[in-house]
C-alpha cells in the first residue's frame, strides 16, 4: 500500500514549511530536488532554531530603530536651549 509523503523543495519558504508541518500535523519533512530526489529532512528543532533565529534578527533590527529614531527633545532640554 503507498502512503501519501509530504515534501517540500530545496529552498522552501520557512513560512511554507512552517504551515505544512502545522497543518499536517509532521514532526519531519522532506526536503526534495527537481528531480524528487531526497536531499534532507527537516524536522521541528531545525524549525524552532530557524524561528529563533529570525526572531533575534528582528528584535535587533527593532532595537536598532529604536535606537536611531529621532525624539523630541524634553522641556527641560528646551529650556537649556533657550
């Protein structure tokens, strides 16, 4: 009997397999050519790592922006000004 073997090819969107392990309920996708032919697996630990490391990337990125964004100066630096 042949089972139905989800996959996804090389260069996925991380979001694309992020869905598809989701949404199939897999711990473990393979990871194809063009030719269909195995060329890894991806499973939920290379997942969260991935995610952790997009998330740290982003708060660096928000952080930095924070950072770089021009502010008001307060009343008492008015003040000094004048």
């Amino acid at each position: 009997m042949a089972r139905l073997v989800h996959s996804v090819p090389v260069g996925a969107n991380l979001n694309d397999v992020h869905g598809m392990m989701r949404d199939k309920q897999l711990r473990r996708v393979p990871v194809v050519d063009g030719n269909g032919d195995l060329t890894g697996v991806v499973g939920l630990a290379d997942l969260a790592r991935k995610v952790a490391e997009v998330e740290s990337a982003r708060a660096l990125a928000e952080t930095v922006r924070d950072v770089t964004r021009p502010r008001s100066p307060s009343a008492a630096e008015m003040d000094s000004i004048c």
